[in-house]
C-alpha cells in the first residue's frame, strides 16, 4: 500500500526552447500560478530544484516571489534541493569546474534560505561515479537518478556494440510519438501510454544505494518518466481516453510504498504543453490534495527514514535520462563536437595557470553561460546557442589578453 509519494519540480530559465522576451510569461503562467495554488491549502512537501541563473533572474526581476518561496521553504512545505550552478552536464565537466558549479549553488541556497540542502537534482540527471562521489563530498546525503539509466546500469549491455542489444527505452517511444504524423502518431501515443502504465506497475522500489567507491555510497531515489507523463497527462485534461480517475485506480494498484510520482519541469504547468493546452499548476495541487485525503502523504525524499532505502549497494553507470540515456544528445553534433573542443581548450589553458583566483574571478560569468547544457541538445533556440558561443568568445579575449 501506498504512504508516500514524492514530487520535484525543476526551474530553469535557460531553457533551451524558450527565449528570454518570454520569460515574463514563463513567471505569470506558470512559476507564480504554482506558488500560489501551493500557498492556497496544499499539505506536505514539495522539493524545488531552482537554477543559479534562475535565482539572478527572479532576484532581479520578482524579488517578492523569492520572498514567498523562502516562507514555504521555513515552513518545511517547499524543500530546495541543490544542482549545478548554470545547468551543465556535470560529467563534461573538469573535476575542478564540477567543484564549483556544486559549492556555489549550495552556497546560494545557504545564503537564501539559512539552510544546506541535503539532495540534489543533477542537471538532465546527468552523474558519474566521479561526479557522485564529488556530490557526496559536498554533504549531500541523495540524488535523483534517471530509473531506466538505473536499470541499464544493470547488465553489461553496451548499445554501441552490434553485438549487444539494449531494450529501447521509454523516453524514445515518447520521442517516435511526438514526431510521428497522421493516424501512426495516435497509434504510437496508444503503445506509448501503454507501456508507460505497464512501468508504472513495475516501478515499485524507488529507494536505493548505489556504488561511488569500494567503501562509500550515496542514496539514489530512482525517478520515473513514467510516471512524470501520465501524471501529467491525466491532470491536463487534454487526453480523453486517460484522466484522473483512472490515474487515481493505476496508482491503487501499485504494490509499494513510496511512489516517484512527478519529477520534472514546472514550465509543463502553465507554459508548455503536452498536448492540446498546458496542464495548469493547480490541477497538480489539487491532484495532489486527492492523494493526500486517500492517506498518502506527499513528502520528500529527505524525510524518508534510512531503514526505508535499499540496504545492498548496486552499480550506477555513467549517464543520463536522455532517450538512449547518453551524453550524445549535447556531444555529438558537429557543432557540440566543436563546441567541446574549444570549451577543452580553455580548461587546459586555465590548469595551466592553476586556475588563478584573480582570473577565474573575471570569468566565471562567462564560464557558466559556456557550461549550461541548453545550448545544446534537445533542440536549443538560435539565441541560446549564440549565448554560449559568444561567452566562449569573451573568455578566449579574456585569456588572450591577460
């Protein structure tokens, strides 16, 4: 039977899709909406993983909203979890540069809320053996990590031999179903949310320990696309043939006791859609508010007792939650080819110098812009892209001259 169930909901306004003129959108339709329905009646706790450069942009620009989020956060309704900095894929990252996106980000979190955060959302659920262990260094106690990545992670299977063969993943099915036309896209969105349901029911031991040395491990809470569309599918409204109701019977089925229920991004309530029309914030809350009256509590990870998550350790491979759970997705375009080239090139440059503080000081602005992933991959904007390239440029005028 069901007791908990879990949600976290990431901010980024560097999102690869949108362009800055709609940000203000972005914050009516879809941040404060969200705020408010939360404020309004809502029991529990929700875990917020807000970016560096979305925090500057909502300092900046809707300083009363931070103040309304830092009421919720002393009041244990809302828990801020922490991330890179400016969103990049952390293993791409130097050792020294995966450093400091994690200490600034907890610092900010410190500074804001008074608090340390004591789990973390990796951008794109990106992570390493490496790069857990360096989170775990940090103090962090958990980390989101991508369930079918876990999965694979599991047996040898290598996708890029011929020899060997991997099961598709969710992810591309939802991804053939988006691009497919005509009656083939509704046959396709048919499979899709039937295997989506199928993993729902399968999807029942969420709270595990993986491997980031031979002594040390760190808690892994498995999160699920699975999941995260047919919530969000059922509380849209825009599917007829899939709603509450029967997202309510789907999750009475489910033999466990700690369900990931949604973890993705805000802007899919109120500014981006799904399908016909965006899912509005409040029908999450008020979705949410229907599990809390069935009994099931709506808490964090953080707030789950140790004997809860999975004693035995098991291996998690290097990763992510993209379609093939690679880091192809914002690495293999000849443009990200280059893009990685050049942005090596500065790393080496500054190991060289020791990563001088006087230096990085002038940099780190830009270095940040150059590291976030939407510049690349999952179909990023003009404008984003020429943010990065053009920060990259600033940086190599910067080293050039000093």
């Amino acid at each position: 039977m069901i007791e908990k169930a879990s949600v976290i909901l990431h901010w980024n306004t560097d999102y690869a899709e949108f362009p800055r003129s709609e940000f203000t959108k972005v914050v009516e339709l879809s941040y404060e909406p969200m705020i408010t329905a939360i404020e309004d009646g809502f029991i529990g706790t929700i875990c917020f993983n807000i970016t560096g450069h979305t925090f500057e942009y909502l300092t900046a620009n809707y300083p009363e909203l931070i103040d309304r989020i830092k009421r919720l956060v002393k009041a244990n309704v809302v828990e801020m979890l922490a991330t890179g900095y400016s969103h990049p894929i952390l293993p791409l990252l130097p050792r020294e540069r995966v450093a400091i996106q994690l200490k600034d980000h907890i610092a900010l979190l410190k500074k804001i809320f008074g608090k340390k955060p004591k789990g973390i959302w990796p951008p794109e659920l990106a992570v390493s053996p490496t790069v857990l262990s360096q989170i775990k260094k940090e103090g962090i106690e958990w980390t989101s990590v991508d369930y079918e990545h876990y999965q694979l992670s599991q047996f040898f299977g290598n996708d890029a031999n011929p020899f060997e063969i991997r099961e598709q993943t969710l992810t591309e099915f939802l991804v053939e179903a988006y691009w497919a036309k005509g009656i083939n896209k509704l046959r396709k969105y048919l499979k899709t949310m039937k295997l989506l349901k199928q993993a729902n029911l399968e999807h029942t031991e969420p709270l595990r320990r993986v491997t980031i040395s031979n002594e040390d491990t760190i808690k892994a809470y498995l999160s699920s696309v699975s999941w995260t569309n047919t919530t969000q599918l059922a509380v849209g409204g825009f599917v007829p043939i899939y709603d509450v109701k029967k997202h309510l019977k789907l999750i009475e089925k489910v033999d466990t006791k700690i369900l990931p229920l949604y973890t993705s991004d805000i802007e899919f309530f109120g500014y981006r859609e799904l399908g016909a029309s965006p899912a509005s914030p409040k029908s999450l809350i008020d979705f949410l508010n229907v599990l809390t009256k069935m009994g099931i509590r709506i808490t964090s990870p953080t707030q789950i007792p140790d004997e809860d998550w999975q004693e035995e350790p098991t291996y998690l491979s290097t990763g992510s939650w993209a379609p093939d759970t690679s880091f192809r997705i914002w690495t293999d375009s000849e443009d990200n080819t280059e893009f990685l080239r050049r942005a090596n090139e500065i790393y080496s440059i500054l190991r060289t110098r020791n990563w001088d503080k006087k230096l990085m000081k002038k940099l780190e602005s830009y270095l940040r812009i150059m590291e976030n992933s939407d510049s690349r991959g999952w179909g990023p904007i003009p404008e984003r892209k020429n943010e990065a390239y053009s920060a990259m440029a600033i940086i190599f005028d910067i080293l050039d001259k000093s």
